[in-house]
C-alpha cells in the first residue's frame, strides 16, 4: 500500500495475481449485477465513461424501501477502465433525491461534489404493527461501501488496480 492509497480509496491486487485483458474485467463487474443488491452496474456511454454503478432508487423493486429509508442522496460512480494502466479509475457523484407523492426525482445537487465519498446511513423505525402491538416496523443501512467493495474486489482479483479520482482526469 502506497502512502496516500488510503486518502483515494486505491485497491492493488494482491502479488502474483495475473492480469486479465480489459474484456474480463469489464465482464467481472457487469457480472456483479444481482436482483438482491440495492445498486446495478451498466454501460456507462451515456455517461462517456465505460461503466456505472448506482444505487437502484428508480427500480420499481427498489423503490420503496428506498423511500422508507427516506434517502435524500443517490450515490454513483462512474468508471473507466485503463488497459495499458491495467486500472480502473473511479470518481464519486452524488445526486439529492426529492420524494414526491412516494415517487422519486432525481435533480442535481446544489452543492458540487467530485472525488472519494465513504458515507453510510442507516436507521430503525418503531411503530405499531399492522396486526397490533408495537416493535420494529422497518429498518435499513445504506452505505457506499455496499458498493465499492464488490467493484474493488472484482477489480484486484483481475489482477488491476482500483484507483479513485480525486483530482485529475476520469
């Protein structure tokens, strides 16, 4: 581990794992994608990068525990892959998150944020249950280690490094 690995999130394989072409290691990624997970990976050309992970808030399956967990921020982190690096270099996005009649809108976040986010939320909500009595009604965590830890694990274990951008080129 190098100095400042820390500050950015970076992730190296561990010694002697060979490298595995730019093909794989995109395929491992996609391949993270599972209905049980609260995020999706997917091609990132919309976005001018090669993949994104993002939380799933606008998926029907996800929404509403979402909503309960009244989320105010989506998480996203957009990828592009460095094959003669053999890295993948990763910025954060954070987007605020409005609820309207129980249906989420994405909007911009007012204040600017470009770099490494390590957040987790989470929370327990006690009320009276449907068929009486009163105990834990709902309870989530979010955290944006959920995420990246899949994305860095599938990285290093491709043999390629995980690099997060703080500053400089995506």
């Amino acid at each position: 581990m190098r100095i400042f690995d820390w500050l950015t999130g970076t992730k190296r394989p561990a010694a002697g794992v060979a490298a595995k072409p730019a093909a794989e290691v995109r395929a491992a990624l996609l391949a993270i994608n599972q209905p049980a997970l609260p995020f999706v990976v997917r091609d990132g050309a919309a976005e001018k990068v090669d993949l994104v992970a993002e939380w799933r808030i606008v998926d029907a399956a996800w929404h509403e525990s979402f909503a309960k967990a009244g989320i105010t921020k989506v998480f996203k982190i957009l990828m592009r892959l460095d094959a003669d690096a053999r890295t993948v270099r990763a910025v954060d996005q954070e987007w605020s998150v409005e609820w309207r009649a129980g249906v989420p809108t994405l909007a911009l976040a007012v204040q600017g944020f470009r770099g490494q986010k390590f957040e987790m939320s989470g929370g327990v909500r006690y009320g009276f249950k449907d068929k009486g009595g009163f105990g834990k009604v709902y309870g989530y965590n979010f955290s944006t280690g959920e995420m990246k830890t899949p994305l860095q694990n599938a990285t290093t274990g491709a043999g390629w490094t995980w690099r997060g951008v703080t500053f400089g080129k995506l």
